[in-house]
C-alpha cells in the first residue's frame, strides 16, 4: 500500500461578515441573504457603528462590512 504524501492545501478559514444597520427588519434580512449565499460563514449583526470595536475583539476583523448610510 502506497503512502499519500501530496501536500494537502490549508483549510479555508470561513470568511467573516459583519452587517451594520439600525433597521432591525433590513440587517435581518440582509444576515439571512448572506447565510444562504455564504454557508458556513460566520456573519456578525450590528446596529450601530459603536459596537465594531467589541465585535472585533470578539470576532476578529471582518472581511466583508454591509453597512447601510
């Protein structure tokens, strides 16, 4: 039996996304758009800016922010 030696590429890490909106209605439909198109993402909901900073302690820094102006 032969041994497999290939190297194996690293495991994706999953992708971060934080949606930033004071419309509860909006952020939770756009956290549920995401969660569908990106499965296995881990999608952090805000409703103001003021939180970034928590959550990025907590979550680590996004690689997608939704934010509504």
């Amino acid at each position: 039996m032969a041994l497999d030696i290939t190297p194996k590429p690293p495991a994706a890490k999953p992708m971060s996304l934080y949606v930033i909106d004071d419309h509860p209605l909006m952020r939770e439909a756009v956290v549920m758009l995401l969660r569908r198109l990106r499965p296995g993402s881990n999608v952090v909901e805000l409703d103001r800016m003021g939180g970034m900073e928590s959550a990025v302690r907590q979550h680590g820094y996004p690689d997608l922010i939704c934010l509504d102006l």
